[in-house]
C-alpha cells in the first residue's frame, strides 16, 4: 500500500491504475489515503476495515477485480479467467455478513463468465471490467441521493435522530444510506440534532459518524451505546434511522451489532426504527434472518482497542460483528425506489421488481 496526496475526502475513487481509499482506522485523528494496486491489497483493505460499511466494500471489490484483471500475466483466455476467479474467491473471503461484497463480484463476473465475451481480447474484458466497476460505484452514490430523498418524508420537524456505527459517505461511494436520510433532513431543515452511537470496538459512530457530519456542519452528539435506552426514555430521541448488511426477504436486518437492542429499545419507548439502504443490501435467497451469516471478528478490537489493552490478560472476549433485528421491530426500510412497510414479504418483493 502507497500514500497518495490528497486535496478534498473521499472514500474511494480509480485513478491511474490504483484504488484509492481514505484508510478508515486512522480517523478523525489522521487522514491519510492508501494506492492499491493488487486485488490482495483490496482484499486485506477490507479485511482490516481500511475500507468498511456494506456498499462501500462492494464497490471497492468491485475495483480489486478490475487490479486482479491488469496485474494478471496469463496469456490465454482460460488462465486469465482462473487468474479472476482466484481473486473472486479471494475478494469474497474477507468478510461475510455484508452482502453488497457477493452482489459486486457477481456482477462482475458476469462480465468474464459471458460466452460472448470468449473470443474478445483481454483488453476488451479489462475494460468492461473498469466500466463495470465505476458504473457499481455512480450508482451507489445515486442510490444513496434517492434514500435521501424518499427517507427526508419520514423525519418529523426539528428532528433529533439517533444512528448507530457508520452508514455515512464513508460507508458508500458518497452521501450515504441512513446519513443520507439525516443530510436530506438537514437540507430540508428539519434536523435538529444528531445522536452518534459511539459503536463499541471500533468506534465507528464516534470516530467516523462524528468526523463527517462535522465536515458538512450537520449538528451531531456523540454518544456511548449505554446512553440510547436513557436518552430515548427521557424523550430525547425523536427516531432511530441505521444502515443495513444485509436484509433476508421477510425484512429482518442484519446490521452493526447493537442495532438489536436499539430495535427493542425503540419498540419499548414507542420511537419509529427505520432501516435505510439500496437494494443491493436485500439478499432474496435468504427466507429469514437466521440465515444470515454473523462475522465473528478477533479479540484485539475488543481486548485491545486502538492499542491500548483494558482487560485483564487472559479474560475471555466475544465478538460478533453484527446482530439481526427481527422484521417486527422495524417500522420502514428505505430504498432508492421507495419506502417499504410491513409486512415485509410483499412490500421489498414489490421494490425489488420495479
Ligand atoms: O463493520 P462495518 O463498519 O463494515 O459495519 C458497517 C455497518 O454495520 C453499516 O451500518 C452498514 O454496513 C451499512 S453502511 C451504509
């Protein structure tokens, strides 16, 4: 990995046959951008959450494609399609729960996987693979603008919205899904302020939630994960707006863990639960959420967190990465073509075929 320098914050972007990414472990403290040249690189990039939140990952496997592509050596067409396919698995390895990865490395396989496409030279099969990569990227970004706008109806006046981990513009190609909502409230002028669950190991509330919307002067109060039941109780929480990992066919979510309780807590108070996300996160092969794969990450980002050990050595952690809120806690899942509502079966199938 290579330092690139930088004028204005992305999340990801192609430029001169590298990825580029903002390395996502250092902020707010440093903002620093890597060069990716191999697919490798990728996938260890999102391994280690240099690059992390589901669309985000799909598009920038997307990109590690498009590297396995140029750095292969083969000469003939099928080594070239093992070289792919190897990365592909490779890609898909790292991490399970966020099914934007799988969509992405589907979609572009199409592309090497296409008989028609057998006879055409590795140039022609570099190229689509690139386009193919920057078109999964423009329309996530588009994705996220049309959240926004549909999701802005659900917010009342003067708003305080409380999220959980990172579903911002770091965690999409720009703009994103559940702080898409909160960024077209804010325009609309409804927002009046923004609770940041801090997101216990990594922080991603307090490090990365917090970091954005500062960057864009949207108000925003970090919390820690404990304070949501008291804040909510005291009526301080006006409505709960969280991204999502992946989400099965009868509306169950999978998302960053602790959305669970925030679901539970919000039906408990009587405070709307909404999901926002495009529907490359609705996995249609999964009947419910208990099917969803829940990655277990290691101890160091539990025990360890940011260098700095805090339990006694020895002392047994857990940690599953994300958590599934039952279909029934949910009140609205937000879409890039609308807004779903229970019961969930026929309202995502009716999203998903227009
Ligand atoms: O472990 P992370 O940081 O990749 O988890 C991210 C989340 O859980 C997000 O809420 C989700 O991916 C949606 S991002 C638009």
């Amino acid at each position: 990995m290579e330092n690139a320098p930088i004028d204005q914050w992305f999340t990801l972007r192609w430029r001169d046959d590298a990825l580029e990414l903002i390395d996502q472990r250092f902020l707010p403290r440093r903002e620093e951008y890597l060069r990716l040249k191999t697919a490798d690189a990728v996938a260890e990039a999102i391994e280690k959450l240099v690059v992390r939140g589901a669309p985000a990952i799909g598009c920038a496997a997307a990109f590690g494609l498009v590297l396995a592509a140029k750095r292969s050596e083969s000469l003939n067409p099928e080594s070239f399609k093992k070289d792919l396919e190897l990365s592909r698995k490779r890609l898909a390895q790292t991490r399970p729960t966020a099914v934007n990865l799988f969509w992405a490395l589907e979609r572009m396989s199409l592309i090497w996987n296409d008989k028609a496409n057998w006879n055409l030279d590795r140039e022609f099969i570099e190229e689509s693979l690139l386009n193919e990569a920057l078109e999964i990227q423009r329309e996530d970004l588009d994705s996220c603008r049309k959240i926004g706008m549909h999701g802005v109806d659900l917010i009342p006046s003067s708003a305080r919205v409380l999220t959980h981990c990172n579903a911002g513009g770091l965690a999409t190609s720009g703009y994103g899904t559940a702080l898409g909502v909160v960024r077209a409230a804010h325009s609309a002028g409804k927002l009046q302020m923004v609770l940041a669950d801090e997101t216990r190991p990594f922080l991603q509330g307090a490090r990365l939630t917090a970091w954005e919307l500062q960057r864009d002067a949207i108000p925003v109060t970090v919390i820690t994960d404990g304070m949501a039941a008291h804040l909510m109780k005291t009526g301080e929480v006006d409505l709960v707006v969280v991204g999502a990992d992946r989400i099965a066919k009868n509306g169950d979510v999978a998302n960053k863990i602790g959305t669970y309780g925030l679901a539970v807590l919000a039906r408990h108070h009587g405070i709307p639960m909404c999901v926002a996300a495009p529907r490359s996160t609705i996995d249609v092969k999964m009947a419910t959420g208990a099917e969803i794969p829940i990655e277990e990450r290691g101890r160091n980002e539990v025990a360890s967190p940011f260098g700095e050990t805090i339990l006694p050595d020895g002392v047994a952690v857990r940690h599953p990465a994300f958590d599934v809120s039952p279909a029934d806690l949910i009140s609205a899942i937000v879409t890039e073509v609308g807004v779903a509502r229970p019961p969930y079966e026929d309202s995502l199938e009716a999203l998903m075929a227009k």
